[in-house]
C-alpha cells in the first residue's frame, strides 16, 4: 500500500442497510429534540443540566459514528459503557461549577468540554475496533483508517449544516423583501433550529459515512498537502532551533507565551508527520536527504518540549497553581509524550518502514490521554482543588504579599473548590485583622470580594474598600444634596442589592429620578465601566427603602457617566400597564408589537407602538 492509494477505509467494510441509515437521521434527530427540551436555568439544577447536556452530546455522536448494525450487542454495550464513563465525570463538573452565587462557570465547564470532545474522539477508533474484532486490541491500520474517516466526516458534517443554513437564510431574507416574514419567523424559532439542525446533522453524517470514494479522494488530497509541507515545517523547526544560541532565551520569555507557541509547533509537527506516515505499512516517503531533514527536527521536539515545561515550571513556581496552568500542564505534558517518542523513533532504523516505531508511541499515548482526560475531570486530579491549594499555600508562605493576593481567582475562578477556600481564610488566625495587624487590608478586601457579584478585569486583585467608605464616598449627580443616612443603613444592613462600588477605581454614580412620578426622588446607583453601566434602583417604601430593580446598558461609560452626573435622566412611562387575571399574585406585562393591519411607512398614532 502507497500513502496515495484508494485503499477501503475499515469504516466502510460493512456497508449500511436502508434500516441503519434510517436509524442515524432518527437519533440525530433525536438529539436535537432532547436538546430544545431543556434549556439551562430551566428549573432541574444546574448539575442536572450539565449532566443533560453531556450525555446527549457524547452518547448519540458516539451513535451516529460508530453505529454499523443495530442488532449487534457490542455496540448496546460500548454506548452504555460510554454513558457510565461520562455521566461521574459530568455530575462533578457540575458540583465543582456550582456552590456559590456568581461563579465563573465557564472557567470550570470549558476546559470539560473540551478535554471530553478530544477524549471522546482518541476513544472512538478503540470502541469501532471492538465493534470489528470483540475485542479492544486491534491493527493500527484499523485505528488510523477510523480516526481519519471520523475527523472528515465531522468536518463534511458542518460544511453540509453551514450550507443548508445559508440557503435557508437566503430563503428568508428573499421572502422578505416582498413582506412575508413567516419564513424568518420560523427559521429563529428555538424549536425550529434544534430540531432541522438535527436532521441536517443526521444527513450530514449518513452521507460522510456512506460516499466513501469521495470521501477518500478528499482525504488523498490532504495527505498529499501535509507531505509537501512537512519539510517545509521541518526545516522551520530546525532553524529556530539552530538560531537560539545566538540570539538566547531571553526574547523567547519575554513573549509570556512561549509554551503555547511551542507546544503548538510539536502538535503541528505531529499532525504532518501522522498524515505522511498513515498506518505505517508504505515505504520511505521522501529522497534520503529530505528524510535526513525531517529526522533531525523530530530530534529538535525534546528541545521544544523542555523549553516549553521549563517556561511553564518558572510561571508555577512563581506565582502556584491555577485551573488554568493545570490544563497548560497536562496538554504540554502530553505533547512533550510525543515528542520524546517521535524523536526516539527517528533515531532507530525501521528497516523497509519509514518510523516503524511511530504506531506504538502513537497508541500508548493515546492510551494515557485517555486516562489524563477521566482523572483531570474527577476528584482524582482535580485542577481547582490544586489551584485553591497552591494559592494559598503561597499566601501562608509570604511567596504573594497580602496586598497582591488575587481573592478574585478564589471567589470566581476555581469553582466550588475556590469559594471555600476563600470562606476559610475567614476563620484562618493567620489572616485575621485583629491578630494580623499587617493583614488588616486582607480582612476588608476578603469581605468585598466575597460581596461582589462580578469578575474584576485586571489581572491584579483590586484595592478594595469596605461598604461604609464606599458609600460615604460615592460621586452624587448635580442636585443630589445629601444622601439619606436611612439609605446607607440599608445597604450597611444588607437589605438592598447594590453594584460592586467597593473597589477603589470604580467608578460609582448615586442619581435621583422620579421613577414613579409622586414628587419624591427615588435613588439609582449606577457603577460605570469601559464597556458599559450596571445600575440598581431603590424606592423609599413603607417599610423602608427597598431595590425595586436594575438595569444594564450597553453603552460607553463615558457617554452615560455624563448624563448620570448631570442627573438628566427621562423617566418615559409605559402606557401599557401591567396585568393580573384571576386571583394569583403574578404580574403579566403586555409585550409590545406591531399591529398586524399597519405597515412600513404608516405615520398613524396606533402604529407607532
């Protein structure tokens, strides 16, 4: 076999029945309808959601990928050992994300995202191996025919999807045009999105599945696109390396990036030579002198690797362990697996076989990257417990002066994990203001974080400030005599809901408008950022004052700060007012929309709402 042969992929051995193909756009389908039924927020909890939302991503892809007869017990079997898999690693995911208001979830949920798609894709040739064969041990031919086969048929998948949306935007803005919006209505229509994305989904797969020739052909093309690069990228590789004792490290870490850019130019490097290499059965793909290349920058990776980690190592040591530089960690420690094993199997001579060693290093990775993705995403190796842990073994150690201790990563960024152990520096008498005078700083700034609902976007903790001098300290609109101590008793009391204002440089404005038209000013307290104004509303109520609610405007801080400053604020009624039917305490506001016998143009009174 020749690395440009049209050889049958082994995903094609077994062609699919009328009932398979069938079975496919049904569970796509499927998907998509479970999908619409929850939406976050929805009421189950969010671990619940999360949980939810796992499963029916990773089981019915595994389903339509690997899917060859449906009477077959392995193939019950290896989704229901999928589920088991997945099902602990996303109820942790979802515990770690949750515990305390506020949290950045994302910071959590993304990187399980992410490792679980590439775990999920590395396991995929093992469970249609074991759909093959019976067992988990197969040829490397198999494995590499259908990681391939399942990488363009999910590339082919979301061209087919991307296509079909286009037409049907075009569609709607056609029918436009010409004033029937029935077209645009349904296509943005939640139920409608889910549910035609599963269908085309469903096609997709079936026909990157089922036209194997031209499937093929494509995959020729871009094997025949990586050959031509790789001594391109090779010869890159080398002079980079070469010129390093000219030019020294010092430029390199000057980046504070350096480990990305090294570890992306391993995995690009792994990437082409993978796809010169295929399943290792073809001979010498180049001429003596550009193997001789190729071969001595698969020699320079260790040194990508070990400038990379040592890049790394530096940043952990100075400043501990995130969630982030754990994830950093464990793919650099991956990428560095391969280029230790790459450059070993340059060194050795395969005979008639171009790196025959390649296959093995190639599947014990593999193997272990599976076993990092299950650990990384469970309490065995859990990056926010280690985050947490080292952050603050730093500050007990006097490593991070109090002053420049980022409580904010612990409060948002490190899930459940970071919250509590951000509420045990509370009760830590190391930190403690009464018995720590050079830590009193801490005190206030750990009750602030704790108190704030949003991420501060600098890299640094902000100076913080306690709720009584930030309220006594706000910037009053033009008019705004005094403030009312009964206000600021409230807000002490913590009975009204306010903006993050404890923060040295926030920008806090305290105005006075008549929301409700009674003669008597009510209080809006707005904190105005870069990128837009956050505000809460209070009202004087017989039992008080009270926040009646908030607003967000998305607008640049600098335009509204003026406007709030000059306390030129309209108060525009609604003419519509709200609603109650039947004896339940709930309000039902009307929502406006145009009228359906008024048209573009009309200048009427009733048409202008």
């Amino acid at each position: 076999m020749t690395p440009n042969s049209a050889s049958t992929p082994a995903s094609a051995a077994t062609e699919l029945s009328a009932k398979t193909r069938a079975f496919i756009v049904l569970v796509a389908l499927l998907q998509g309808l479970l999908l619409y039924l929850v939406r976050p927020g929805a009421g189950f909890g969010f671990e619940l959601d999360i949980v939810w939302y796992t499963l029916v991503l990773s089981v019915p892809t595994a389903m339509l990928l690997t899917v060859q007869r449906l009477d077959d017990t392995r193939y019950w079997t290896n989704l229901a050992l999928l589920a088991a898999v997945c099902l602990p690693l996303a109820w942790w995911a979802g515990w770690s994300a949750t515990g305390a208001p506020h949290l950045n979830t994302v910071v959590v949920l993304a990187p399980f995202a992410g490792s679980l798609a590439v775990g999920l894709f590395v396991a995929l040739p093992y469970l249609q191996c074991r759909l093959a064969h019976g067992r988990w041990c197969a040829p490397y031919r198999e494995l590499f025919e259908h990681g391939w086969q399942n990488a363009l048929t999910g590339l082919l998948t979301g061209a087919f999807v991307g296509i079909c949306w286009a037409v049907l935007g075009l569609c709607a803005v056609l029918f436009k045009l010409i004033g029937i919006e029935l077209f645009a209505d349904l296509f943005t229509a939640r139920g409608f999105v889910h549910l035609a994305t599963g269908v085309m989904v469903g096609l997709g797969v079936l026909v990157g599945r089922t036209q194997h020739r031209p499937v093929q052909i494509a995959r020729q093309i871009l094997f025949a696109i990586f050959k031509g690069l790789l001594p391109l990228v090779a010869l890159i590789a080398l002079l980079f390396v070469a010129s390093l004792p000219f030019t020294g490290l010092d430029a390199l870490w000057k980046t504070r990036s350096a480990t990305l850019i090294l570890m992306c130019l391993i995995a690009t490097v792994v990437l082409f030579v993978n796809a010169v290499y295929q399943d290792g059965e073809a001979g010498p793909p180049y001429p003596r002198w550009l193997r001789f290349v190729v071969h001595a920058a698969l020699l320079t990776l260790p040194v990508y690797a070990a400038l990379g980690l040592y890049a790394l190592g530096l940043r952990i040591a100075q400043y501990g362990w995130t969630g982030e530089r754990f994830w950093a960690a464990l793919a650099a420690a991956t990428l560095s697996l391969y280029a230790l094993g790459y450059a070993l199997a340059a060194l050795r001579r395969g005979g008639e076989r171009w790196l025959g060693d390649l296959r093995r290093v190639n599947v014990a990775v593999s193997l272990v990257l599976l076993a990092l993705a299950v650990a990384a995403n469970s309490w065995l190796l859990d990056p926010h417990r280690l985050g947490a842990g080292s952050q603050l073994a730093q500050l007990r150690s006097g490593k991070i002066g109090a002053e420049k201790f980022d409580l904010a990563y612990l409060r948002f960024d490190a899930g459940r994990r970071g919250y509590q152990a951000l509420q045990s520096l509370k009760s830590d008498p190391l930190f403690v203001a009464a018995q720590a005078p050079a830590h009193a700083n801490l005190a206030s700034a750990l009750d602030a974080v704790s108190r704030a609902d949003y991420r501060n976007d600098r890299d640094e903790s902000p100076k913080m400030r306690t709720r009584q001098q930030a309220l006594r300290e706000l910037r009053r609109a033009d008019g705004v005599a005094a403030i009312d101590p009964a206000w600021i008793q409230a807000a002490l009391a913590d009975r009204l809901t306010l903006p993050s204002c404890e923060d040295e440089q926030a920008n806090c404005v305290l105005a006075t408008p008549d929301l409700d038209g009674d003669g008597r000013a009510e209080y809006l307290l707005c904190r105005i950022h870069d990128w837009g104004v956050n505000c809460n509303a209070y009202a004087l109520l017989p039992r008080g004052w009270r926040s009646i609610g908030r607003i967000y405007l998305s607008e640049r801080g600098e335009t509204a700060e003026a406007v709030l400053r000059a306390n030129k604020i309209e108060v525009v009624r609604r003419r519509w007012g709200d609603l109650r039917i039947g004896a339940g305490n709930e309000l039902l506001r009307l929502e406006p929309g145009p009228r359906r016998d008024c048209r573009d143009g009309d200048q009427d009174e009733d048409c202008a709402h």
